[in-house]
C-alpha cells in the first residue's frame, strides 16, 4: 500500500476515533445529568481536539518534534481562518447571545502568549508541559464557576448519542475503548506516513505537519461548526473554535510535551508563528467589535492564503 494511501486511511481512522470518543463522552455526561452548556463547552471542544493530541503526542515519543508543534500551529491556525472563515460565509446572519471578546478573549490569547514564552529558549519541557496542562484545568474552572452566564447550547441527540438505546456501562465502555484505540493506532500511522511524505516528497516534516496533519486534523473542528452555524448555533460555533484551539495548546502540546521534550529553533518557523497570534488577534478583534460578518470570513480567508502561499513556497 503506497505511502499516501496510509496517511487517508489513517487520518480517516484517526477522525472516526475522535468521532466515537466524542459521542460516548456526550453519553455519559447525559446519563449523570451535566448540563448542556458543560458538554458543549468542554466535552466538543476537547473532542475535537483529540486528533491534534494523539498527533502531537505520537510525533513526540517517535522523535519528531517538528510534526508535534507544527500540527498544533497548522491546527490554530486553521481553526480560526478556515474554520471560522468558512462559518461565517456559510451563516449567512451571526448573532451571539454570548460576548465572546467580554468573556473569553483573554482564553484564547493567553495561550498563545504562554506558548511564545516557551519556545524562545528553543525547548519546551516537561515542566512546561505541566503548566500547559495547568492553564487548561484553569479554563475549566472558568468555565464552571461562569456556567450560569453562559449561554447552553443544545446538543443535537441524533448527531451524537441514540437518544433510543438505553445507556448501559458495557456498551459505552467498549465504544470509548474502541475509540480510544482507533484514535491511537490512527495517529501513530498517520505520524509514520507523514515523515514518509516528507522523505519521498522532499520537503520538511515542519511542512508536512503545519499544513497536510494540521488539516486533516482540523476536520472534526469544521464538521462541528459549520453544522452548528448551520443550525443557528453560533454560540457553539465561535465556542467550540476558542476550546478547541485553548486545548490544542494546553492539553496536546502539554501532553506532547511531557511525553517527550519538544527542541526546535523559532527563528525557523516565524512566519507560521507569527501567523498564529496574527489571526487569534483577529479573533479578538472581530469579537470586540461583533464583525461576524461574510466580509470578515474573506478577511479570515485571505490570512489563511497567505499562510498556504508561504507554506508552499517553502517547500
């Protein structure tokens, strides 16, 4: 089986796992009665970012530092100029009850902030990767202690849970293994393709990982908010893109990181650096001033141009 072939059907192992993950989770957060606004704030956004994580932390125990970071910048970056960019050409009207710049910018720039720190001495550690960790259990004590500010956003049964079978430990349980499994396995031949991508197509695993992983994995993200956008759910749009992208650098890198410390040079990777804070500025700035509009999904579209123009030119 060629090499390109084993990257699809890995990354289309990897998002199925992700898929079944999500689903069971959402399952039992029902059966104990946690509330809407708890699933979707938490449960999606890390969900969705499952794929990043097995990714990132696959990269780093096989010796790839490159492929880990890069899939998570690739990621954000994607998260917010496609993601977003695609979400408000799709919804037409975009009325959040929620004040996202209010309530939630500093949640997505902290990371990002935090993450320009770390690399400038060229290493993320282990104790990096704790406090990463750390920075994520702080969001969710945020968004606990504000739940009753928060706007909850319905879940859709028929989307993710067989709102006609009964919950039962047995069945859950083996679907959140095989899901745990498929989402391993993918991500560990998805990590082992992509360097043969690499080697065979004569480009840097940086690239291969910001732009061909960060995509794939990038996937459950689109899926969730245009569906959501779709249906009038901005909140959960928006929402789902600010917890994802806080997970991915929390919780993928930090997991990544702790596996394994991540060493690179910065001064490499500026663009797609640089590109990252560019567009959570713009998040910000769109927020704070309420532009969800098709004019600011084109500005979002054009950012991530110039992201993939600089990314095949250097390759």
């Amino acid at each position: 089986m060629s090499t390109v072939m084993i990257f699809l059907i890995s990354l289309a192992v990897l998002i199925w796992g992700a898929d079944v993950l999500i689903a069971q989770s959402e399952r039992i957060a029902k059966h104990f009665g946690l509330s809407e606004y708890f699933i979707g704030a938490t449960l999606i956004a890390l969900g969705t970012s499952l794929p990043e994580m097995a990714a990132s932390v696959s990269a780093s125990l096989a010796g790839h530092p490159a492929i880990s970071l890069s899939n998570i910048i690739g990621s954000n970056i994607l998260n917010i100029t496609l993601v977003l960019g695609l979400v408000f050409l799709i919804a037409r009207t975009i009325t959040p009850h929620r004040d996202f710049f209010a309530k939630d910018s500093s949640w997505a720039l902290f990371p990002v902030f935090i993450f320009i720190l770390m690399i400038l001495d060229g290493v993320i550690s282990r104790f990096d990767g704790l406090m990463l960790i750390g920075l994520m259990g702080a969001y969710l004590l945020f968004l606990i202690r504000n739940g009753r500010e928060i706007l909850t956003e319905e879940v859709e049964e028929s989307e993710a849970v067989d709102d006609d079978a009964p919950f039962a430990w047995l069945r859950t349980g083996g679907m959140l293994l095989v899901g745990f499994v498929t989402v391993i396995v993918g991500a560990d031949y998805l990590v082992e393709s992509a360097s043969g991508l690499a080697r065979m197509m004569g480009v840097s695993e940086w690239i291969i990982g910001v732009v061909m992983i960060a995509m794939g994995t990038s996937m459950p993200e689109l899926v969730v908010s245009i569906v959501a956008a779709r249906k009038g759910k901005a909140d959960m749009a928006i929402g789902n893109i600010i917890g994802s992208n806080m997970a991915n650098i929390s919780i993928a890198l930090g997991a990544a990181a702790l596996a394994h410390p991540l060493t690179l040079d910065p001064t490499q990777y500026l663009f797609d650096i640089s590109t990252m804070l560019v567009a959570t500025l713009m998040l910000v700035f769109l927020s704070a001033n309420k532009l969800y509009t098709q004019a600011a999904g084109v500005s979002l579209l054009i950012v991530l141009g110039v992201f993939l123009e600089h990314a095949i030119g250097a390759a």
